[in-house]
C-alpha cells in the first residue's frame, strides 16, 4: 500500500529554524504580534493549566533594561519586540476551573476533575516550579516557530539573572521567568549548528537499547 504524507511545511520550518541575533532597524506589524499570541495561547498544558503569562516588550528603554539583565546581550536590544514567558509557579487555585472547563467541553470525565482537584497538593514548590517552566515554554516554542512564517527570526534568551528579569517587566510575585525571546526582522542567515546524531539520544523500549528503525 502506497504510504500518504501531509504537507512538511511545518516539518521543513522546524527543520530550516535558526537562531536569529542581528536585526534588521524594522518595526513589526502590532497585528503580527497578535497573531503569535494567539499561537502561543493554543499551546497545550498539563491539565489545561495554560500556567503563563507573556509581557510584550516593545519600548526601547525596556529593552534596553532587559538587555541589561540578560548580561547586557546586545539582540536583545536590537530585536523589534521581545516577548518575556512567565510560568505561574503554584497554578493550583485554577485547577478547579480549568478541570470544570474541559468537563464542560467534553474532554475529561467528572471522575478526572475529581483526581485532578486533589493531585497538586502532593506537589512541593521545587516540582511546582519545574512544572511551570516545562509547560510555559510549550507556548515559547509555539510562537518562535509561527514566526517564520511572517519571516521573522527569533532567538530563545535563557541566560539572565531571572529576578531582574521580573523586576523589570515589574512581574507579582508567584511567576519564574522561564525565558525572553528576541523578535524582528533577519539581518543574517546562520548556518545550522550541530546536533547529536538520533543513535546518540533515542533508545527503543528501554533506555540504553539502540533505536534502529531508521
């Protein structure tokens, strides 16, 4: 039987993506940013959560203050806009509503909203924080991939001193910053860097069992 495929353009986005750090002197369409919000507002999350929160950076002297948290990395300064992605460190006081929304769409049983309501008090605020990070960087992701297909170019900016971060994007207590991303217009066109081979970091079945089905 003949194999069918769907369309690769989103595998070939994946693909061609590059980390972006020089940007062209031009602004970006407001209903641009929009749209990457709305991307990244889609993404999914452990129960529903949707644990984050974006603060759209535009004004050029918060830039340049969030440069200067981020060790004063000059693309951050020169991006069009950056979006900072905050996770919600204890999301549990919205579990109760986030569960009932799914149950109400079908998605989740009552039994499960019942599991649900309860699973998070077993959690410590080290897992809890770990856990915002992993799901507010689902959305991160999201965004920095939709934007090619506006041709912009990104860049993911992890290396920051985290709490001034918040400071100056004046974030409430209860947020960790999970990372800023650049935005803007490409004024380069890197060559892809180098990943370790699939045989280096897929197993089959168990860890350590070489993955061959490739």
């Amino acid at each position: 039987m003949e194999k069918k495929h769907g369309s690769k353009k989103i595998v070939d986005a994946i693909l061609s993506r590059r980390s972006i750090r020089k940007f062209k002197p031009e602004n970006v369409d407001r209903e641009i940013i929009k749209e990457l919000l709305e991307v990244g507002r889609s993404a999914p999350s452990r129960g529903n959560s949707q644990p984050w929160h974006f603060v759209v950076v535009t004004d050029d002297k918060t830039k340049k203050d969030l440069a200067d948290a981020c060790y004063g990395q000059e693309l951050v300064e020169e991006a069009a806009f950056c979006i900072v992605v905050l996770g919600k460190i204890d999301p549990r006081e919205d579990v109760p509503d986030r569960t009932a929304e799914l149950v109400e769409a079908g998605a989740f049983g009552q039994e499960v909203k019942e599991f649900a309501d309860h699973i998070l008090d077993d959690w410590d605020l080290a897992k809890l924080k770990v856990d915002a990070a992993l799901n507010s960087a689902i959305p991160a992701t999201f965004m920095s991939i939709a934007a090619l297909d506006f041709g912009l170019g990104s860049c993911w900016v992890k290396l920051a001193k985290d709490e001034e971060v918040l400071n100056v994007v004046s974030a409430p207590d209860g947020y960790y910053h999970t990372g800023t991303i650049a935005f803007g217009f490409p004024d380069q066109d890197p060559k892809a860097r180098p990943r370790l081979p699939i045989k280096q970091i897929v197993s089959n079945n168990k860890f350590g069992i070489p993955y061959n089905n490739f």
